[in-house]
C-alpha cells in the first residue's frame, strides 16, 4: 500500500517567489522502486569511496566518480577515480588514471555524443572527454604545486591560523570561503559542481561552492558568460549544486544552499523558482549527526528537507526531474512546473535508503541510479514491474584483456 503525505505550503524566509500552493499535488504517493542488489561488480583491486558523481551513456554503461585512489595525507589528500561498467554491471576500466585533474571527485555526466564530462572540486577544472576517455577540453585551472598566488586556504581560515599561532590577525567574519568575495574570471572555477547542454551543444556549469554563480560556453568551448552572485535574492545562489536544462531550453539549477531550484533563460535570465515542501514523517534520523528538531529544518541550508543536493532530468520531450536532499534522505519525483509527483526513501545504510545522496543518473523514469557519499556506495532503483526490474544476461566472457570481475 503506498503512503501518502500531504504537501507542507512552507516557504523558507525570503524566498517569496516560490510557486503557489495550487501548484503542488494533494498528496504526495510513495514510489514504487526497489533497489536492484549489487547492480556493479568491482574488480578484487579496486574499492569504492564516496561517490560522487554517476552517469550512463547511449549504451547503458555506467560512469561512477568516486574519491577513491586516495593520494597524500589525511587531510587534503587526492581524492578522484573514474571508473566504467557495462550495462550488466561488469567493470570494463579505469579511466585516465593519475591524471593531472584528479584532485577531488564531484560529478560526471555524459552527453549526447557520448563524450565524458568530469567536474573536480579539487582541481577547479572540468574536463570534456572522448567516449575514449582522452581528454579534449580543459576548463578551468589546477592551482599550482607553487601556491603563493593562489593559497590553499581562504583568507578567513589563514587569519585563524595566524591568530592560533599566537600572532596578532584580525578576525575576518564571517569566517567562510565566500569573505572576502571572490572576484570572478571568465575561465576560472572556484569549487565547480555540475554540468549540462541545450539543444545547440553551449554547456552550462555550476560554479558552486565559493563562486556562486552559473557560467556558460560554446560548443566551441568558448567562453560566452557567467550570472549569479552570493546571496538569496533571484539570480543569486547559496551553493549551485546541480543544473539541468530542459527540451525548451530553460535552465534549471539546484540552489541548495537556499533550498529552491532556479529556472533561467539561456542567457541568464531569471524567470522562476520552486520549492519542494513535503513533510517528513516522524522518526527518520539523519545519516549523521543530530537530528534536527522541527522547528529548526526549514533554517537548516543544505540540509534542510527538499534542498535539493542532485538534480537529473530525463531525456525525452516531456522530462521529470529527479533529486535528493541529505536530510530526510528522500528521492523526489518533480514536474518541470515544480509539482512533487513521487517520494521515495529516508536516510539509512540499508537498500532503498541513502546516505547523503550525491549524484543521480536517470535514463528513464523507470530506473535511475543514486551515488551517495556516506555509504560508499551506488544503487541502482528500478520501479517495481517493469521490465528495468528484470535482471540484464549475464556476458559469457570479460572485454579482450580484461579479467571478469569477482
């Protein structure tokens, strides 16, 4: 029997331009997926990390960007392995291992040709790949071994530092990466997230974490623009997490900080915004941490209910939207007109539930794939009695010079 939970009309303060209460269903019915077992076999030598990005190509293989083949110290230590499996599950390879990108793993998608997007937080780069996995376009700058001109930490966290160290540092407040504010560059990322392409190839990024801002290119891989600044007003963005863009061209991002997704033109427009207000039931405890009392979730930024940490459209010219939030750790199912069609999970470590869902591959609305952080892990939902919940043939023998995995 599906559960249902009536929509919460709960506008988060400030974001007074979420679409009215009419706009959202009655109810909200729980999604009938299952979670497919051990849907990608790794081979004995490698181990997942967290995962942080997912994708799937023309032929149903599977992308998965995990912060594995872990280099360096404890702390600020490599963290980035690109890593490919066949529709059954089977692993085919390593993709450019040790490149000079492979700094922090954030997203992976794959395009219309097949090519291989890479964003790495890390690095500041993102990388446009052949099917091949050679790399074609670089965008964005590694910070030298050399770092005087571009220091590891922000200047917030060096004046603490100082002042530690018993030296007489201002206190710079707030104390985050985004004080002072960064100046933006065309070419340059600070902490990138995701990408996405309209119709004519141009490819838009979220630049994410510090930048606070969406930048496009040509397919040419010219640089034509960037909008958005820090803050909560429209236009503005509190961690752009995810973009997407839809068959008639409008740009869609995950303004997570703010707990919103964002609708813009193709040159940057502001033209809506939605919020997902479902409740959460009682009971759900975070996947790490405290969890938090009622009264304080719609304050919480990121990890406030429906913020949304992933976002995925489905190809095809009448697409949904699938995301993820870390707290409840639920899947939504989403209108492009922001009308929660389907809910699905809670956060947990077993199957069906999510550990800080990072990233969403959906090749249908039948199956998508789900990355999460905390469990190192990827599932694979397929809704129940369809033919994407019957098991794929198993292949008689691995690729020419590849050894089956165990």
């Amino acid at each position: 029997m599906n559960r249902t939970w009536s929509i919460a009309c709960v506008l988060l303060a400030g974001l007074s331009l979420s679409l009215p209460a009419a706009a959202q269903p009655a109810s909200v019915p729980e999604i009938q997926f299952e979670s497919v077992p051990n849907p990608l076999k790794l081979p004995p030598e490698i181990d997942f990390g967290e995962i942080a990005g997912v994708a799937v190509n023309s032929k149903g293989h599977v992308f998965v960007f995990s912060r594995g083949n872990v280099n360096g110290p404890s702390y600020m230590a490599a963290a980035a392995q690109l890593l490919e499996f066949d529709a059954t599950g089977r692993f085919v390879r390593e993709i450019a291992k040790n490149l000079y990108a492979w700094s922090y793993a954030h997203a992976v998608k794959i395009d219309k040709q097949d090519n291989i997007w890479v964003v790495d937080k890390g690095s500041d780069t993102i990388l446009k790949m052949s099917p091949e996995g050679r790399v074609e376009y670089v965008f964005g700058r590694k910070g030298e071994a050399s770092h005087y001109q571009a220091p590891p930490d922000t200047a917030a966290t060096l004046s603490g530092i100082l002042r530690r160290a018993g030296l007489d540092a201002k206190p710079l407040l707030p104390a985050n990466p985004r004080n002072p504010p960064p100046v933006h560059q065309d070419g340059y990322f600070n902490q990138p997230t995701d990408v996405a392409w309209d119709a004519d190839g141009n490819a838009y990024f979220s630049d994410g974490y510090v930048n606070s801002r969406v930048a496009k290119v040509s397919a040419r891989g010219e640089w034509l623009q960037s909008w958005g600044s820090f803050g909560t007003g429209p236009g503005q963005f509190d961690t752009p997490h995810g973009v997407a863009i839809a068959p008639n061209g409008e740009v869609y991002v995950a303004d997570r900080g703010n707990r919103r997704i964002q609708i813009f033109d193709q040159q940057g427009t502001f033209k809506r915004q939605f919020t997902i207000d479902v409740p959460v039931p009682p009971g759900i405890k975070a996947a790490i941490g405290a969890t938090p009392k009622a009264e304080e979730m719609m304050n919480m930024g990121s990890m406030a209910p429906g913020a949304p940490d992933a976002l995925c459209m489905t190809p095809g010219p009448n697409p949904v939207i699938f995301t993820v939030d870390l707290y409840p750790g639920r899947i939504y199912k989403v209108s492009l007109d922001g009308k929660v069609l389907g809910v699905y999970g809670r956060s947990g470590k077993n199957p069906g539930e999510f550990g800080w869902g990072h990233a969403i591959a959906c090749p249908s609305e039948n199956e998508i794939w789900v990355g999460e952080l905390l469990n190192w892990r990827v599932q694979k939902l397929v809704v129940k009695g369809t033919a994407a919940a019957a098991p794929r043939p198993s292949a008689s023998r691995a690729p020419s010079g590849r050894t089956p995995a165990k």
